[in-house]
C-alpha cells in the first residue's frame, strides 16, 4: 500500500472529532441489500475503503448505487441486479475478505456466485474453508476455477443445523445472510454476538426475516420466501473510538470523539480507567483523557464481545508503553497479532513475547501451538521516532499513535492501508493539532 506520513512527535493531541458507522457493520449491511426485493437505505455511512469496495461490487452485480458522502448515505436497488463478470469481481476485491459474504445473497437471488481469490490483513488464520463447507449445507455446490471459487445452488437453499468450534464474527455473518432465505429452520449454536452482528440482525429483521437469538449464544432463522428494503442508521465505530481513546493515553492528550457510544465501549471504558485514563460520557459522544502523572500497568486478555475487542488492544498496547510497571496482554482471538510490535521495539519499548498463554484465567485454543500469542509490556519507556511501515489496519493505527507520541520526526509508509477503515483521519490529526506531512 503507498502514501507516506512523516510525524513531527511529542505533542499531546487535544481536540474534538466525530466517527461515523462502524466498518464491521457498514459492508455487511450494504451486501444484505441483496437479500431484499426493492430499496434499502443505509445512513452514517462512514467514507472507507471498504466502503467503496462493496459499492464497487454492487455495481459490478448490476444494483443500482447511489452514494453520498457528505450525508453518509447509501441507497441500493438491487432490482436488475445480474450475473458480474469474474475480473470486475476481482478488481474491486482488492485486499478485502467481504467478498465471500455475498456467497449466500447472490445464491439466493442468481443461483450462483463467484468468489475471487481473498486478501485481508495478515494477523492470523481466517480460513475460507468453513464459509464453503456450511454453503454447501445449505445446498450450494461449490468448484475451484483459476482465480477463485463458483457457487451454484441448483434448487432453494435448505435450512441445516451447524455448531461454532469459536464464536467466529465472519462465520456467524455468512450463516446470518444466507439462512434468512433458506427454506426451513436453520440453527447456528456457538455463535458470535457482536454489537455489529446485532444490528446486522436489526437490518435483517427489519427486511421480514425471523430470526431468534437464545442466551446460549444460539440463533434460530426461519427461512422466509421473501424479504424486502431496509431503512436503517449505523451503529457507531467502536474500534475507531477506542482507537482515538488509546491516543488521547499514549500522547498525554484530551480527545472528544463524538458519535462514540458507551453501550458499545463499555468492556473498554473499565480497562481505560483501570491504567489511569478518564472519560466523561454526554449526549453526543465521551470525552478522553489523560489525568496526569503516571499510568498503571494491567493484565487484559482478548475474548470475543462482551470481552475486551482483539481490535482494541494495539492501540492499548502503545499506552501501554507509557504506564508503570509490567502489563501483560494475552491475545486468544488471532494467533499473529503482535506483528506490530516490532516497530514499537524499535522505538525504545520494552514488549517480549511469549508463545505460553499469560494472564490468561481461560482455556486458550493457542497454548499448544507455538504462537506468540502473549505480550509483556514494561514501562515506562520514552518512544523515540523511527521509520516504520504499516503491517495492517489496526497495527499500522498503532504506529500512527506512537509516531504521534514519540519525540522527533517519524516515517511512517503504508500510510493508505489505514484508509481502509479510519474515514478522513488526516482531517481528524489536523483537529486534533497533530504535526504531519503526507506524501
């Protein structure tokens, strides 16, 4: 990915921005306009990469797109939606895993899907395989081709039963979108419960499906013969949100992110005040803090929601660097997420890693598999500037908070790949008196 950031570091970032819906809700809810027959309207719509790669795909399908990124609104009419062409597939996929999503939608409505071969960051094992393997419990047939994989569903799709080895988000989503229209009763045990998942849920009950969730982490979808548009307003970014948090942390600074919910952040919000940090929550948005003096070291371990989001922690991480003592983050959702560390290494933290499970009060599915899945952060350490390159969205927005909190001018390349899901955040540095130059 190209684009360069030199930061000028060591400034406290002190002002107020906003975040728009949430890049783990926003594409999926774009692609269950398939599902529909008439228009679907989605609002605080967020001006992503991502975004723009499923307008791209849309469009490519033959759905009638209309976007405006002032409003944050997209309109979809999926009306003369068609068979795409394989390349235009693959040219508007680029990095992104949200094609495999529109398997069941497009099975539904063409009775066949194409599926390019799948990018994505590299922070562990998200493997194709499951996605497939349920499809073809609904009934679809599957079959390699040069660049991908073709669906075909040669009759409706059937409703089965499948149990979730991990509460998988993905998995969950593709059973989700593809169950609603599947004839008979489908139930997904083991299943993930994400605030994203829950309003894609919404999104989907408000287009006619039914769908049951038991506190036993179990949905049960009645297949419908229909569904129609939707109308519906995002949630709001909570990774994002919790992004600006940890930099408010690391830089010392005071940052209202308004949009912010505290519903959404509220695993996050007891962890932030825990190592020092402060937070007031109004009506429009919660305010972040740095208190003064020093931060405490913790012990977080990732888990799927209600836990504390694997997506958090990076930018917790780099906090971290500035607290007291030792802390220790054990990372049981994906097993190669501390890639990012070696440029904090680099400058001047104190991170070891460790493949035992640490901190941990839970079975660990990586304990046994010689993954580096523990980090033990000692602290504090002044950050000093370097040259680093982006690894991936969440990891490259960490380098971007310890450029920003490290003394002298860092490069920071790769710089584009944080587009993919941080709406205008060189718009957001300005406001927040950060000092930089992209190139």
């Amino acid at each position: 990915m190209n684009g360069v950031l030199e930061i000028e570091g060591g400034r406290p970032l002190a002002g107020e921005i906003r975040v728009r819906g949430a890049k783990n809700f926003v594409s999926k809810a774009m692609v269950a306009s398939l599902l529909g027959e008439g228009i679907s309207v989605l609002r605080n719509v967020p001006t992503i990469r991502d975004v723009e790669i499923v307008l791209g795909l849309l469009r490519a399908h033959g759905v009638g797109v209309e976007h405006d990124p002032v409003a944050g609104t997209v309109t979809m009419n999926p009306t003369g939606a068609g068979v795409a062409k394989s390349a235009d597939i693959i040219t508007h996929a680029g990095a992104s895993r949200i094609p495999i999503l529109l398997c069941g939608p497009l099975l539904h409505r063409l009775g066949e899907a194409f599926i390019p071969d799948l990018g994505g960051c590299n922070i562990g094992g998200r493997p194709i395989d499951f996605h497939m393997e349920a499809l073809r419990r609904f009934g679809a047939e599957v079959s390699k081709e040069p660049d991908g994989l073709r669906l075909v569903a040669p009759k409706r799709l059937q409703g089965m039963q499948m149990e979730l080895e991990f509460p998988s988000v993905g998995a969950t989503e593709q059973l989700l979108l593809t169950a609603v229209l599947a004839e008979g009763i489908t139930e997904l045990r083991g299943a993930a419960v994400e605030p994203e998942i829950l309003d894609l849920v919404a999104v989907l009950q408000q287009m006619g499906a039914i769908i049951t969730l038991e506190t036993d982490r179990t949905y049960r979808i009645e297949g419908v013969d229909s569904l129609h548009g939707y109308h519906h307003y995002s949630l709001p970014d909570r990774i994002e949100a919790a992004s600006w948090a940890g930099a408010a942390l690391a830089t010392g600074g005071d940052i209202t992110v308004l949009g912010a919910r505290q519903l959404d952040l509220t695993t996050y919000l007891n962890y932030f005040r825990k190592v020092g940090g402060r937070f007031d929550v109004t009506d429009d948005g919660i305010r972040f803090w740095h208190a003064g003096g020093d931060l405490s070291s913790i012990a977080v371990e990732t888990a799927v929601h209600p836990g504390f989001m694997t997506d958090w922690q990076q930018p917790f991480v780099v906090a971290l660097t500035q607290a007291s003592g030792i802390s220790i983050i054990h990372e049981t959702v994906y097993e190669k997420r501390f890639g990012f560390t070696n440029a904090l290494r680099r400058m001047g933290a104190h991170i070891q890693l460790y493949r035992e499970c640490l901190g941990g009060q839970r079975l660990c599915r990586f304990g046994q598999r010689n993954y580096e899945h523990s980090a033990v952060i000692s602290g504090p350490t002044p950050l000093h500037a370097a040259d680093i390159e982006v690894p991936d969205l969440r990891g490259g927005f960490s380098h971007l908070i310890a450029a920003l909190a490290a003394e002298g001018r860092s490069s920071v390349s790769g710089i584009s790949l944080i587009d993919r899901g941080y709406e205008s955040f060189t718009d957001k540095l300005d406001a927040l008196g950060a000092r930089y130059w992209r190139h």
